[in-house]
C-alpha cells in the first residue's frame, strides 16, 4: 500500500491577499472596480450587497473557462460604499462612460441629435438646429434624424406657413419670395400677415409640437367661423385650407391614441436584440405624440460584460436586460429622459427611480405595452432585428476580406480579430503643403482614432521618396525600440501607396531600423492606372503578385488604400489654404461679415492681397476700423 500523500498546489498569492481584501467588504450597496497588473481597468460593477458579490467572482472555481480567464487577470480592486442602489448604479456608470473599462457593456457617447428650433424675433422663424440650446429660444425634440427635424420643418411650413429665412435676408426682402408663392410662408417679410396673426400661427405651430393637435383644430375652426359670420370669406377660405392641411398631415402621421384616450406627449421606445454575440439597442423617439423615427446603437464587449455581471450570480438578468440597462444608464445619465420609456425587457425599479432622481423628471418604464403602444414597440423590436442582421452581415464580409487578404500574403496571424494594417500616402500640389497620412486597419474596420498626418518638411519639393523615408522614419524608429524591450507592438502589414520605388524606400528605413522587410507590401497600379487590377509589390524579393478584380483581398487593400488617399489629401488641402491665408481664413475672423469680407477682398484683390497688406491699408476699407484692421492682421499672419 503506497503511503504516498500529493502535496498540495501552492497558494496563490495575489488570489489569498484578494481574498482577504473581500473578506473585510462590508454587506453594504456599492461599486467594485478590477484592475490588471498593468493598472488598467477591466471591470465595473454594482452591488446591492458588496461582499456576497465580490466574493462569488473568486469562490467559485471558474478555471479553463473565459470566465475563468478574466478573473485570473484581476490584480487588484478598488470598491466604493454608496447609500443605496439607485447610487451604486449612477456612480457605476459614471465610470463605466469616463474611464471604458475593458469588460463592460460599453454605448459610444453620442448625444449630437439634432433640434427644432423656433427662433425668438417679432416674426419667429423656424430652423434646424444642432448643439448647446439657448434660453432665448424655443426648442423641440430631439429628433432621431437631420431628416425628421428637416420633415417636421416641411410640415409646419405647410400647416402654419412660418418663415424659415435667415434674419439677413428676412431685413431685405423687397417682395415675396418663392415659397410665398407656392403657399408655404405668409410672407411677413413684406407685411402681408401682420404680426398678431403671425404670432398666432407661431403659437398654434408651438402647440402641434407638444402634441395638442385637436386643440389646435379646435382654435382654427373657431376662428373659421368667426370670419364667416362676419361675412369675410376669403380669410375664412385661407383658415379652411389651412384646416384641410393640417387634417391630411395629421391622417398621414397615423396619431391615433392611446387606450387611455389621450396622446403620448414624449416617449422613447427601447428595443434590446442579441445575436452572434453582437447587441442592438433601438430607440424610438415619440415627440408631441408623433412617432419620429428610430435610430440603432450598437455597443462594445457584449459577451465579456454578459460572462462577468453573471459570474457565480445564478439570479443575473439575461443579457438583453443588462444591455437595455447599461443603454438606459449611459444614454439618460447627462440628459433629461422622456416622462415614458416603453422597454422591450422589465428593467430593474432601481434604475428607473435612479434616472429619476438624477434628471428631475418623473420617468416610468412600461415593458408590455397595449394597443398603439404596442405597435411601436414591435416596430421598433423588428427594426432593431434588421439592423443588427445588416451588422451581423456586413461584419462577416469585412472578416472574410481580411481572411482572404492573409491567405493571399501567406501570413500567420495569431488573432485574426487584432490583425493590423498602417497604410501610408503622400499628399501634395506641385510639391506644395507635402502631408503624409497613416491610417490604421484592426478588428476587420477602419481605426479612424488611431489615423495621423506628418507635415513634411526638409525635402525637395515633390520629391516623394525622402516624403516616404521621412515619415517612415518618424512612425517607427521608436515602435522598433519598443519592440526591442518587449514593449509596444508593430503592425502585421505595412501598405505603401506606390510601387517598387516607394518599396525600396520603405525596405531601406526598415533594414536601417532593424525591422522585418516581410511587413511591406506596395499597392502598384498598372500601366492604364485601371481600378482593380493593381498589384502587391514586395519588400523581402518575392515576385509581386495580382489579386483578381473580384478578389475579397483586392476589395480590402483598395478600401485601405482609398482611405490613406483621402485622408492625405484632405490634409494637403487644409494646410495648403492655411498656408495660402496666412493661417486663417477671413471667415473665422470675429467681426468680419459677409460685407466686410466682399469689401476687403475687391480692395485688395483677393484673400492673397488681404494677407499682404498693412494695418494702415486694412483701416482705410469702409467699415473697418483701426482696431478691427489690427485683429485681421495678427490672424493672417
């Protein structure tokens, strides 16, 4: 009888001192945040209870699963005692949306939807409008769309007939202008409605946004009435035309109500998808009772977040909730949400009287909707189900072009997923304002936050060799000293645009640099410059190869190539009119209108001549003064 006994594996360390730290939590609502080694941020979270929480991400063995890797990678942590759990879930994502921790739900901040505008002047106009609002005037929305604000503008023009010019032109209008005369202003640049029944529309117009149309009709019909008994026919005829409009928009926006009787003022509709490990969160907006459009987010690390929130957690809601929730979270957290949120999922009370709380508006989530209700929200669930096929589709055919493109090169990535591609163009006009662009290529799209531009200097002009030495030189000389320590990671592939010209080039910076002459690839055209017959040209001596016209691959290196093109130029073109102004245009210059501008540039002959004069010249322009001359000048030189 073997009397033997297996030595028990050693401690770990980091896992005890963690295990320790969880011990000594408090049974308390509050935030938990994991670190890496690094320091870097993987994880937020939220509690009712802190300690049962955390404890049940290292009690339980997670070992050879995703789960489990996760967890190995936390080094530390860091928790944050709240008073209840409507503030653990604001403070968690107040977090989640400043510091982007690896493994969460994450929504790209987009809060620029556009409004409608009605400007406050005697005659009011209304306007499309983005950006901060001003107290002075009168906003609705938002709206989900440019074309929804650009809709109800259309709307209202025929309905009310508001004016939608500039004030500028408004002041000099001789005579009406077109829209008067296909009846969609009442032209009161002219005087021909005065400005009590202007004002009248303006307010009927307001009151159609808030959604009391039938209040609205009921004023006009009176008002109908009144003309007619007092035997004036044609305004009575005018108010009946503007009756009938507003009946057949009314009739074509479908406003039915509610089975309670009475309009959904605001709402936004929330519809949750998951599929192929991706997410769609579709929100519907219902402004003043008319259903506006929808508009589709898709957020980041859906299955990371989704294994972590239901580590050892056997209560954790399914996954189309956490995403609602993280969406619900992040996207009302700065803004004022609509008194009504119609949700596909039940969302946790505490959510909901934390948005309240924190907004100041009275909000209420409804998840099974009746009649009309109803019919938005299946609307918005199945909008939210194609567009995140459309996704799910197009994502496929951007990993089957990258798959092709590494077969075609022969190249053995360790991940497909982080497979990247830098791209470099050289941009310029007769040698003037030479820029080079680098964008990058990773996770199957384009990485426009990680693109740059390198102003060229120090070279003969147009000479795009020592452009292309010059900005090789610049991107890599410190990645290759990284990469010599062990830090930081080069490219899988380097693009040139050009051909074994520019590959040479590329092949010398890299020999000087110590790099893999494998990385290069130069992008040829052929002899006719013809569109998908190019050719790949090779640093390292293979013969160069040519892709197919059909070719996934050729249809992703053209895509990068483009893109370095376009980026390039519109560079080349910024710093070329800075360069030419001066390093400002007239335009940007405060105090300098369109008269100005028009009087400035026939003195002087043009932006050039406007650059080149004196102070002294500037002030003798008719309505510019010395000080105004003074502020020209420092801005064009």
């Amino acid at each position: 009888m073997d009397d033997t006994t297996t030595a028990p594996a050693p401690a770990d360390p980091q896992r005890e001192r963690l295990l320790e730290e969880v011990a000594g939590l408090p049974s308390l609502p509050g935030v938990y945040r994991y670190f890496d080694a690094q320091d870097a941020l993987l994880y937020v979270g939220k509690a009712r209870n802190l300690k049962k929480r955390v404890a049940s991400y290292f009690q339980k063995n997670h070992a050879g699963t995703r789960i489990g890797h996760m967890i190995g990678r936390i080094a530390r942590m860091e928790t944050t005692v709240v008073r209840s759990e409507a503030e653990a879930l604001l403070l968690e994502n107040n977090l989640i949306k400043t510091q982007n921790p690896k493994f969460n739900i994450l929504f790209r901040d987009d809060k620029s939807y556009p409004y409608l505008k009605i400007a406050s002047h005697a005659f009011p106009r209304v306007a499309y409008y983005r950006g901060a609002v001003d107290k002075k005037h009168r906003y609705f929305g938002p709206y989900p769309s440019a074309w929804a604000v650009k809709e109800s503008i259309q709307l209202l023009q025929k309905v009310f007939r508001l004016r939608t010019c500039e004030d500028t032109v408004f002041n000099h209008r001789a005579r009406p202008c077109l829209l008067h005369q296909i009846k969609r202003c009442s032209a009161p640049c002219v005087g021909l409605v005065s400005a009590e029944d202007y004002a009248r529309d303006v307010s009927n117009a307001e009151r159609f946004l808030l959604g009391e149309p039938q209040e609205v009709m009921d004023a006009l019909q009176q008002r109908m009435m009144a003309h007619a008994e007092a035997l004036q026919y044609e305004q009575a005829a005018e108010i009946r035309n503007q009756l009938g409009a507003l009946s057949r928009v009314l009739h074509q926006q479908s406003v039915e109500t509610n089975a309670d009787g009475a309009f959904d003022k605001d709402a936004d509709v929330l519809a949750a998808v998951v599929q192929g490990g991706r997410a769609c969160v579709n929100l519907a907006m219902v402004r003043g009772g008319r259903h506006l459009g929808d508009r589709p987010y898709f957020p980041a690390h859906v299955d990371e977040a989704a294994a972590l929130g239901t580590a050892g957690d056997e209560e954790a809601a399914p996954v189309e909730v956490q995403v609602l929730e993280a969406f619900i979270a992040q996207h009302y957290l700065d803004g004022a949400p609509p008194p009504l949120l119609i949700t596909s999922h039940a969302i946790d009370k505490a959510l909901v009287e934390g948005l309240s709380e924190a907004s100041g508006v009275r909000v209420t989530a409804q998840h099974q909707p009746r009649e009309q209700r109803r019919l938005w929200l299946e609307m918005a669930l199945k909008n939210g189900q194609l567009k995140l096929a459309q996704l799910l589709s197009e994502e496929g055919s951007q990993q089957a072009r990258t798959r092709a493109l590494v077969d075609a090169l022969d190249l053995a990535p360790d991940n497909l997923d982080t497979f990247r591609i830098e791209c470099f163009d050289i941009s310029h006009t007769a040698g003037e304002a030479t820029q080079a662009s680098c964008v990058v290529f990773e996770q199957h799209k384009m990485q426009s936050a990680q693109y740059r531009r390198y102003n060229i200097d120090g070279i003969t002009p147009g000479d795009d060799y020592a452009a292309m030495r010059q900005v090789l030189t610049r991107r890599y000389a410190r990645l290759a000293e990284g990469a010599a320590k062990g830090e930081g990671k080069l490219p899988d592939l380097v693009l040139v645009d050009g051909g074994r010209g520019q590959v040479s080039m590329a092949r010398e910076v890299f020999e000087e640099l110590g790099l893999d002459l494998g990385l290069i690839v130069g992008v040829e055209k052929d002899e006719c410059r013809k569109v998908g017959l190019e050719e790949l040209v090779f640093a390292d001596g293979r013969p160069k190869i040519g892709l197919g016209r059909e070719s996934a691959a050729l249809m992703l290196v053209a895509q990068i190539r483009d893109e370095a093109h376009r980026f390039a130029i519109t560079g080349m073109r910024a710093k070329r009119a800075s360069v030419r102004t001066g390093g400002s245009r007239l335009e940007d210059i405060a105090g300098v209108g369109p008269r100005k501008r028009a009087k400035l540039l026939q003195r002087f002959g043009g932006v050039r001549g406007v650059g080149a004069a004196s102070v002294d010249d500037l002030a003798t322009v008719d309505g510019i003064s010395r000080e105004l001359a003074e502020e020209i000048y420092r801005a064009l030189h």
